[in-house]
C-alpha cells in the first residue's frame, strides 16, 4: 500500500488529547493505491525485484521470465538451475508452461496455493516490516522505498528461511497437509 495499512489501527490517546491533531493517522481514501511487484530468491541472497504494471496477464507474465527471471538464473547458476513457483493459475497457463517448456527450465512440480513451504512468503513478511512506518504519495516513491528495503536483506535471512525447510515440511506432514507455523 503506498500510504499506511490497508488494516484497522487503533490508539488509545491521553485523557483529554481525542482530539489533538497529533494522535491522528492521516488517511487517504481506498489505501492511496499499491505497487505490484515480481521477485525471485535463491541460495545467493536477493535475486531481481521487478516492477508490474497493471494487472498482471500470460504475455506480461512471460516478459517478467524471458528477461528478468531468466538472466538471473543463468548468470547466477548456468544453464542447469531448477525454478520453483506456486500453482497459481496465471503461471500453470498452456502458455506459460510452453515458455518453460521451449526455454528448457526445469520446475518443481509443486502444490497450489503452499506458502508454507515457500521461503519467498517470509521474504515478503520480511519487506514488510522493514516497511513498516514508510508512507509514500505516489508508487514510484513506494517502489523506489520496496527497491531499497529489498536490497537490504541480508543473505543470512534467506540461509536462517532454507534451513528452516526441512522443519516445514516435517510439521506439514505432522498437520496432514493443515496449517502450520511456518
């Protein structure tokens, strides 16, 4: 959100201060509007944070892959790196799955909708709170303040989210597949 939460915030001024301007959140109508962004993490720390313009669709979803996603992968691993996504309609469209297909990217086959598996969810809580008290007028400010946070996340947060993986899953299979914390 570009300005403040899109949550309820309650505050419990001095007796006598209700109405001081000081205790006041400013407020804009609907949230002030958003920035979407796509982004990718690996082993080597914080991979392309990319800007998304508009609702996302198939064509504007392959661009993202053929020349962000992509060029990271190889200049960071070679040819031979795996991806991994969720299940979400847009990325198991017939024409993103042949864009994988005739660029040779091996995906892991994966569960829709599991962000209890996926470290990028605590990557995204993560930005989160770096944000926290970062108001924006605009979404070019947003995403230059969403760049720089980003860009701050040290390496050893994404090694503390892959060593915890294997206690995801061990507490996935000891919930039957129902929510965790992780």
């Amino acid at each position: 959100m570009l300005f403040g939460t899109d949550g309820i915030q309650w505050s419990r001024p001095p007796q006598g201060t209700r109405f001081d301007p000081k205790n006041y959140v400013p407020t804009m109508k609907h949230g002030g509007g958003n920035v979407m962004v796509w982004a990718c993490v690996s082993r080597l720390g914080m991979g392309p944070l990319r800007r998304i313009q508009g609702i996302i669709d198939k064509c504007q979803y392959e661009d993202i892959h053929e020349n962000t996603m992509r060029p990271y992968a190889r200049n960071s691993f070679g040819h031979g790196f795996i991806f991994q996504q969720d299940n979400y309609p847009k990325h198991r469209s017939k024409h993103i799955q042949n864009w994988f297909s005739r660029r040779h990217v091996t995906l892991i086959d994966w569960p829709s909708l599991s962000p209890d598996l996926n470290i990028i969810e605590g990557v995204w809580g993560e930005l989160e709170r770096r944000l926290i008290g970062r108001n924006a007028w605009n979404a070019d400010e947003k995403f230059s303040q969403l760049e720089e946070e980003w860009k701050k996340i040290p390496l050893s947060f994404i090694q503390t989210l892959l060593d915890s993986i294997p206690r995801g899953w061990q507490a996935v299979i000891d919930a039957k597949g129902f929510t965790t914390k992780y």
